[in-house]
C-alpha cells in the first residue's frame, strides 16, 4: 500500500480520504466529524486524519485516555463507575469508566484528559490537574468489517470523598461508587463493561494490590494484559 505521489501533504490526503468516507455514507455508523491523526506510531509525523468512526474500518491504529476516578475510604478503595448513555451509537447503556475518551489530532493526552474530565464528570481543573500517568494498554479486535487497534494512555485519579460527578455532555447516564471489590467481580462474572475499560481496571487492579500472586491464572492474565502493541 502507498501513498498516491500527487497527495503530496497531510492535508491534500487528509481531503481525499474524507471525500471516500462521503461516499461510504451510512456504511459507516456513528460518525462524530473528529479526525484522527494516522500515524506510524505515537509523536510520529503524520500522515493524514481520518475521520474518528471510520478508524477501524481502516484499520488504523487509534489512541485513548482513561482514567479510573477512586476514593479511599477507611482503608477500602471505591471506583467511580459510570453508565454510557443509551443514546450513544458504540456500547450504549453499558458500564464505563469515571473519565474515558479518544485523542483527536492536535491536542495532547494531557489537555484531552482535562477536557474530558469537565465534560464527562464535571470535575474541575483544580482537581482533574492531579491526575497521574500510570502507563498504557493496547489491545487488537476484528468485529466484521472492523479492524480495531487502540492504544489507552491510563491515569488514576483519587478524588475527595465528597465530590459527587454530574455528566456535562449527555453520554453518561449516571454515575455510581463501588467498592473495588464488587467492580471486580462484576468484570469477572460478566460483559456488562465495555470492553477496553475492563482492561483498564484490570490494570488497576494490579497496580493497587487487588489481584494477588496467588489468584488463580495470575500470570496468564498479568503476561496477556502487557504483551499488546502500545508503539
């Protein structure tokens, strides 16, 4: 595969690529006019964007930032569970993370986590700006048509125990503290996460102590959440 040599800048193909994906119309669902930037790995250059929805069908790899929001109460961590809008056209009505969202072309994981922070959960720079990096999964999926590889850069925040989050943008439904204990088993037991952010609790769970050496299949899981692609 290769470039046509008359799209000679990022925008030239940037253009053509929209006008194939006009074209497609509804073959497409859910498309939301943010861009993408395809790239051959992260803080490379670029080589075009593309339209956000249409990244899998494409096959291009895409990244994320999530952010599990906890509290620690008398010695008991709680996460902040959220519960996607049933309106929302990928994973309607499932669970999600307090904060969670793609990274567009042009702004940094940083800002991105900001901005979401105060749309998704309303939660003000003077706390979101505590939020740390704690590193990355990636993961690979093939749903039809759909080729989907995504890189989600994760945070952890710890919020006072008396914030309450209120959703600003209408795609979270509703918000819910649960014991970390209970998130994980609902993962274990069910499919009511939405996939990517089960991952993401997962590796919080490491990271936090709650799943032992001793657990059952503790290094399968550990060496199947950091063989991914994070590049």
């Amino acid at each position: 595969m290769a470039l046509h040599p008359l799209l000679r800048t990022p925008q030239d193909r940037t253009e053509a690529i929209g006008g194939v994906i006009r074209c497609l119309g509804g073959l497409i669902p859910g498309i939301r006019n943010e861009l993408y930037p395809v790239i051959s790995s992260f803080g490379m250059p670029i080589f075009f964007s593309l339209e956000r929805a249409a990244a899998p069908y494409f096959g291009i790899k895409a990244y994320g930032v999530h952010m599990n929001g906890y509290v620690d109460r008398n010695g008991e961590k709680f996460l902040w569970i959220g519960k996607r809008s049933d309106s929302k056209p990928t994973f309607p009505g499932m669970l999600d993370h307090l904060v969670a969202g793609g990274l567009p072309h042009g702004i940094t994981c940083y800002d991105n986590l900001l901005k979401e922070c105060e749309e998704e959960a309303g939660i003000p720079s003077s706390i979101s700006h505590t939020a740390i990096p704690v590193g990355a999964v990636s993961y690979m999926d093939i749903d039809g048509y759909r080729y989907k590889r995504d890189v989600l850069f994760c945070y952890d925040l710890r919020l006072p125990e008396g914030f309450v989050p209120v959703n600003q943008d209408g795609e979270v439904d509703s918000f819910k503290l649960i014991p970390v204990a209970q998130v994980a088993n609902i993962i274990r037991r069910t499919e009511f996460f939405k996939p990517n952010c089960a991952l993401v609790i997962i590796d919080f769970l490491f990271r936090h102590g709650c799943i032992s050496p001793d657990s059952r299949g503790y290094l399968e899981l550990l060496q199947s959440l950091r063989s991914g692609d994070c590049s």
